[in-house]
C-alpha cells in the first residue's frame, strides 16, 4: 500500500491572510445589493442602458452620487428659490401658414427659453420655417416645459424669433406650450448666452457614476497522485484572499480591464479624471504633495474627508505627517492614507507613463467604496476537476469586486521620494 504521509509538508506552504494598508482596508464597505443605493439601478455591461432593478450587480450597476455644495450665506428674509438650474430647453417645432399673420416670404428661425423665479436658461437650438414665396402668413410653434415635477413648477417661456440669422424676443411669460408668429410683435432683445435659473449657488446634480465588477481568479494544476489529499479549498481561499487587494487596487489605479473591454468604469488614472496640481516648477517634496492634495480636497464643495493613494514606496517620506489608527493610516487632517500595492505608480492622462526615477504620484479623491463577493471554490469536488487524459487536477477560486468612488473630487501630484 502506497503511503502518501509524505506529502503532508507541501499541503501547508500557503502563509495565512495578512493584514496589510490596502484600498480594501481603508475603503468604505459596500453591500453586494447594490439596489438599495439611492437612484441606483443595475445595467449592462456594455454600457448601453436599459437599466433594470435587479440583484445582480455583477452585471453593473450606477448610482448617483452624493451631492457635495457649500454651503449659502444670505441675507435674512432672503426669500430667493433654490431651485436647481433647469438646463437647456429642447428645440421647438414650427408649421408655417400661408393664413393668419402678415409675415412677409422668407426663412424665418426661432428659439425659446425657459424662466423661473431665479433667472432664465439659455435659448434651445434653433428651428427654422419657411413662409411660401408671394404670400403672407403666420408660424405655429410647439415647446415643451421641464419633465421633472420640482423644475417645472412655475416655469414659463420666452420665445425669440426673426428672419433667420437675427433673432429677438417676441413673446414672454407663456405658461403654455404653444405661440402662434403672426408678425405683430417686433423683435427685442437678443437670447440670453448664460443659465441664470438656478439658485444663489446654483446646484447640479453631479454625474451619474458607474462601476462594472470584475472576476478575481486564482488556479492550482497538479498531478492526480495524492490529489485527493490536497488542500485545494485552503490553499486556494488564502491565496485569493492575499491576491484581492492588489488586484482591487490595480484596476482602481489603471482600469486595465475597464480599457480592454470598453467599460464605462471610472478609475483614477483615466484622462480627465484627475486634475494634476504638480507645481510649475518641478514635483515637491512628498510631504508638500500632501499638503497640496489635501488643501485641494478641503477646499472642494463642503471640505470634509477623503484619501489620498500613493505606491508604498512613498510611504516613508510621510510618516511624520500620518497617525496610526488601527489597521489604517489617517493624515493630520483625518484623510485616509492608502500606500496600496496594486497601485504601479503611473500618472493621470489617457497615456499614463511611469515617473521620472526619485519621484512618484500621489492621488487625492472622495471615500473610495469597495465591495467583493465570497469566495467560490469551482469545481465543486475533486473528481470533478480531474483530467484522466494529463493525468492533472486543476481547480480554482473565484469571487467578484469593484470599486468606485463618487467623480467629485479627483487630484493628482507627483513628488520627490527621499533618497
């Protein structure tokens, strides 16, 4: 009889979990139901919509974001709306008539504004009718108001209208959504260029933010003899537990999978996410990019917490400037400090390069949410994952994870390491 005993060394060379400063660890927990966030709805992968309610967030899914706004400072018995800006309008249709209106033949062009108690928007894209040559006539126009309840209560609209190429206001305060150019009114001022509807700080509702989950995978193959001894489910759950955070951190630092795949996924190193507040006169030391960071962060919408992301090796040019606070690391001024080892060190930009040697970026953003599904351990049995033809037994461990956090506060610098 064969004794395999002397196998029972190689079942436990896996070290167990360790506790490291990762995005997972510093990042806010999120639950794997993502329809219980506010305005959330999963969607498709692709991208292309047709969101439904649904508990699969494997599938994708987008929230809105928690508005960030400073506060208002008024003077009493300020009575001023504080309605968010209404945006602009959509076009207007127009039907010319040969009948009721003395509009003389030609090409005549409109647009219409909405208004409210603040202001008024800017005018819609133009339409253009045409009143048949030897004839006078009159232009029939139909608008719409805002959809959305809150925006549309008391709203009117100001119509501007002339031959095209000079356009003038020629009907204000309509609370329907129909006008009638008979040629009776002669044009006034021109369209406004700028919004002015929303209140003293005009709020608008940041974008929505959207996050595709993506397959964390680990695999062992080995030969079939003493196979079935093998720790497959340990071996496996340690090492993907070890594996999640780097990979977590990889694709919040690069969106490697979210490129390849055309994913809408934000992630911090996307063009146009971050803005780099590297000083014109070359990288500072790493503790004055901290400093900038973190005035960036303080002096966005209402202040208030978020993290600051940089590679491990910039960790010990920050020490004196962070505090231990159990498995995490916390600035002077309470931001999360993330040294995470999936992050390569490439800056911002829609080509991100690597730093010159001596020096490294560091990111600033909102609260990073985190969420990772439980460990699968496929196939379920031994036998199962048996090839008899290779005479090899592979199995492996799976388990979804995403991160995202809400776009509002991106920043990035690249500083000096000590030497």
């Amino acid at each position: 009889m064969v004794d395999y005993n002397y196998l029972a060394p190689l079942r436990q060379p896996t070290p167990p979990v360790g506790q490291n400063l990762t995005l997972l660890d510093a990042a806010m927990p999120l639950g794997t139901d993502w329809d219980v966030l506010p305005g959330g709805s999963v969607s498709s992968p692709d991208g292309s919509g047709g969101a439904t309610p649904s508990t699969r967030w494997t599938d994708g899914f987008r929230y809105l974001p928690e508005n960030q706004f400073a506060a208002e400072l008024r003077a009493p018995g300020d009575t001023a709306d504080d309605a968010p800006a209404l945006g602009t309008p959509p076009a207007p249709t127009a039907v010319p008539s040969i009948l009721g209106g003395t509009l003389a033949a030609a090409t005549y062009a409109y647009q219409v504004t909405w208004v409210n108690a603040n202001g008024e928007t800017i005018h819609s894209a133009s339409v253009t009718a045409i009143v048949a040559s030897g004839t006078t006539g009159s232009v029939a126009l139909t608008f719409t108001k805002p959809t959305d309840p809150q925006k549309a209560a008391g709203v009117t609209v100001n119509v501007y209208g002339n031959v095209a190429g000079s356009l003038g206001l020629i009907a204000t305060g309509l609370t329907g959504t129909t006008f009638t150019d008979t040629g009776a009114v002669t044009p006034g001022v021109a369209p406004p260029t700028a919004d002015t509807t929303g209140g003293p700080s005009t709020y608008a509702n940041l974008p929505w933010v959207t996050a595709i989950p993506f397959l964390i995978m680990v695999g062992e193959t080995i030969s079939t003899m003493g196979g079935e001894n093998w720790d497959f489910k340990g071996r496996l759950t340690r090492h993907l537990e070890n594996a999640t955070p780097a990979a977590i951190g990889r694709e919040f630092w690069r969106g490697d999978y979210a490129r390849a795949h055309s994913y809408p996924t934000n992630y911090l190193t996307k063009s146009g996410t971050a803005t780099d507040l590297t000083p014109g006169g070359g990288p500072p030391s790493a503790t004055r990019g901290l400093q900038i960071l973190e005035d960036a962060l303080a002096s966005t919408g209402y202040g208030g917490q978020g993290m600051i992301h940089c590679q491990p090796q910039t960790l010990p040019s920050l020490l004196r400037s962070t505090l231990h606070n159990d498995n995490s690391l916390v600035t002077m001024l309470g931001n999360a400090l993330v040294p995470d080892s999936g992050y390569d060190g490439t800056g911002p930009g829609s080509t991100p390069a690597s730093p010159a040697a001596g020096s490294a970026w560091m990111f600033a953003t909102d609260m990073v949410k985190v969420a990772v599904d439980d460990i699968v351990i496929l196939p379920d049995s031994v036998a199962e994952a048996t090839d008899r033809a290779t005479n090899s037994i592979t199995m492996r461990a799976q388990r979804y994870g995403t991160a995202c956090w809400d776009n509002y506060r991106a920043f990035a610098c690249r500083v000096l390491l000590d030497t």
